[in-house]
C-alpha cells in the first residue's frame, strides 16, 4: 500500500474554538471545501478520550478519502488505525514511531529551522512541518516556546535542501496564503482560518483555490 501524498491544504483540529460546533462536522465542512489532511490534535483529553474521538473522526475522513494524522500520540494513531503521525522536537523519534507503526503510515516532524529540517529528512520522515512563518495567538498558546517567527524566506531555503513535503503552519490566513505558496510550500496547516470561521466550508474553500495543487 502506497503512502498518500501529504500536500495542499492541512487542517489541524482544536477543539477550543469549534464554539460548541461537533469536530466531526467542522472538520467535514472543511473536506467538502477542499482540505486534503486532517491532524488531530488535542492537549486536554485522556488518551481514552483521545481515541473515542479521533476514532469518530475517522470515519469522516475515510468517507472522503482524506488522511488523518495524529498529533504526538503514537498509541492512540495505532489503536484507530489512523493514516499516521505527527512528532514534534521533543516527541519521541523518527525511528522509534517507525517501529512501532505500520509501514505505509505516515511521519511528519516539525521543524523550525534548516538543520531541524534536515535532521528530519534524514531519520526518515515522510514530510515536514516548517514554522511558525508568522505568529499568532493560537501558536503562541500550543507551543510557547516557539515566540519568533521564522519568516517565508525558511521555506525555500528548506525546499531546496530536502526531497519531502514542506508544510507550512502558523498564523496563516486568507490574506497571507499567497506568500507562503509562493515561497513553494507543498502544504498549507491552518487552525484558526478554518476553525474561527462561521462557515468553515466556504473558509476551506477559498484557501483552497489558492494553495491545492492541481
């Protein structure tokens, strides 16, 4: 089984904003506008809770076709079957996920500089998170010590060093997308953009003219 491609636009759930909207239907609003993979992520729940609602998740993405990663939680990813995982600097590491996971899921590791970039690539991940390339409050809220941001000019710095998937993430929106596609990232995570949305649809939908590839 061939690994599903990890590019254009990347949903990365939280649940803090849904303003008491189910995840399963903010999250498929957003497929139906065009979101090509979902991450979940959630910080305050138990990893039973974890698994009951990424597992509900699941089924939304699987109707459309669209891969889920789980963020840090290796367990939770192989006890729903998810498409794969995301690790951060101070997760656990590449080769130990490997292990531990079925071949064909997927490794994304996020990386807030070339030699982070670099060091990735060459573990093994799959794709990379690259950012934040702006800061907002979200960002500042999920990773604190993450405080300056590194700026479009580390996208293409990075794409020209590594042979993955660049996925840019934090603080972008409808006005700045076009920056950081234009810097030739292959991915665009948003939360807020979709997530703060009244009609996360027609959010999706707009970025997603934008940053999908054809």
């Amino acid at each position: 089984m061939n690994k599903t491609p990890v590019k254009g636009l990347y949903l990365i759930t939280d649940s803090k904003l849904t303003g008491g909207r189910p995840l399963t239907e903010i999250v498929e609003a957003a497929i139906k506008g065009g979101v090509k993979v979902v991450q979940y992520r959630e910080k305050d729940l138990s990893e039973e809770d974890m698994i009951r609602e990424s597992r509900r998740l699941l089924e939304v993405t699987k109707r459309y076709g669209v891969p889920l990663i789980i963020n840090d939680h290796v367990k939770v990813a192989i006890s729903i079957g998810a498409d794969g995982v995301h690790l951060g600097q101070e997760d656990m590491s590449v080769e130990k996920a490997r292990k531990m996971l079925k071949k064909d899921r997927l490794i994304g590791i996020s990386t807030h500089s070339l030699d982070e970039a670099l060091y990735a690539c060459n573990r093994g991940a799959d794709y990379i998170g690259v950012g934040p390339i702006y800061v907002d409050s979200n960002i500042k809220s999920v990773k604190p010590d993450v405080k300056r941001p590194v700026g479009v000019e580390l996208i293409t710095r990075v794409k020209a060093a590594v042979p993955i998937p660049v996925i840019a993430i934090g603080g972008i929106n409808r006005e700045n997308i076009s920056e950081v596609v234009g810097a030739g990232a292959d991915g665009i995570a948003v939360i807020r953009a979709i997530f703060g949305a009244e009609d996360p649809y027609k959010a999706a939908l707009e970025l997603a003219q934008i940053c999908n590839p054809p």
